[in-house]
C-alpha cells in the first residue's frame, strides 16, 4: 500500500471566481489539481461546510463587516462573507474537480460556534477532525497538499499535518491565496519554518 497521500483543499464553488469568498485565479488551478489527483496513489479532499449562521459569517454580527475580526473563546477570528453554506451550490466542489478518485472527504466548519481551516483541528488547534488516525490506520505518512487558500485552510493543514508527524509538502503552482494583510507572505514563511517543503 502507498504510503503517499494528496489532500486537496475547499476546491469549492464559493472559493472561485463568482462565489461568495473568491480567491483570485481559484479556477486557474483545476487542471493542475486535476493532474495532481490522477497521478496519487491515494486522495482525500476537504470540504467548507458551515451551517447557516455560522459563527465566522460577518452576518451573524449587527454592525460588522466582512474581514473585520472578532475574539472568539478560541482566539482571534476573521469574519467572513457567507460562504460554503451545507447543501448549497456554492460549497459544491468546482464542476471541473475530477474528484471521483477520492477516498475521504473531509468537512469541516459545520459546528456553528467554532471555525475551522485546517483538515486537521478546529481553530482551537484541540478538536480534531480525525484525519490524522485516518491516516495513520492507512499506514499514510507522506503528506502533498494542494486547493484554497494557500494563507488560510491549505497553511493551517500543512502546519498541523507536520505538527502531527506527517512528511508535508505544499505544491504552490496548484494553491491561491487570499493574501489578507500579507498573510500570504507570512503564512508560507510559517509553513517553510515548520518543515513544510514548499514546491
């Protein structure tokens, strides 16, 4: 059994061009991740899956607005436009995603008082999302990683993959990023600090 796993990250309606949190170029990279999932011996993808009301949704707070911040028990929390909402169009994998060969899809954010970027934990870094004894049951070690956003769902699953024992690439020809206040800058630095091989 490969021990070499791709984890393709929110590859989703609402991170694209003309949904409700678009990454600039999110589109451009289907035919790359395309390539990337044919050629892996093993593929999970992750999935945004907010309940409405959500917790990080800027809607939720009378007189906020989105990319504002609000502290949260956990810490910290971006607020965001209303995206990926569970069952509609916009948290649908992006129709061009040749996503069938997939093993696992993994969703997360759908507790609505707690956010989630990484396919690992929580954004209390302590609620796993139980990907890692997945991986480890399937005798998986080798991480590569790939979706939206590099700065956000992508950088904090490479972070934890790596934080959890995991051998993490990022392939940053098949990631775009949001790049919120340089956070693009500072999150693949934190990803190259922590171990991540960046290609």
């Amino acid at each position: 059994m490969a021990e070499d796993a791709l984890i393709v990250i929110d590859m989703q309606n609402d991170f694209c061009p003309g949904g409700a949190l678009a990454v600039a170029g999110g589109d451009d990279i289907v035919p790359i991740v395309n390539r990337l999932i044919e050629a892996a011996p093993h593929v999970i993808l992750t999935q945004d899956w907010h309940p409405a009301g959500h917790s990080s949704f800027a809607s939720s707070y009378p007189g906020k607005a989105p990319f504002q911040t609000v502290t949260m028990p956990y810490g910290e929390q971006t607020l965001w436009p209303d995206h990926c909402v569970e069952g509609s169009p916009g948290a649908d994998f992006h129709p061009g995603l040749r996503w069938t060969p997939a093993e696992l899809v993994v969703r997360k954010g759908f507790r609505t008082g707690i956010d989630s970027y990484s396919a690992f934990f929580e954004n209390d870094h302590r609620t796993p999302t139980g990907l890692a004894g997945y991986l480890r049951e399937r005798g998986i070690s080798k991480l590569s990683l790939c979706g939206l956003a590099t700065d956000f769902c992508v950088a904090y699953s490479a972070l934890d993959a790596v934080a959890q024992g995991f051998s993490t690439s990022v392939v940053l020809g098949a990631c775009r990023g949001i790049d919120l206040n340089g956070s693009l800058a500072a999150m693949t630095g934190r990803m190259r600090d922590a171990g991540v091989e960046l290609i």
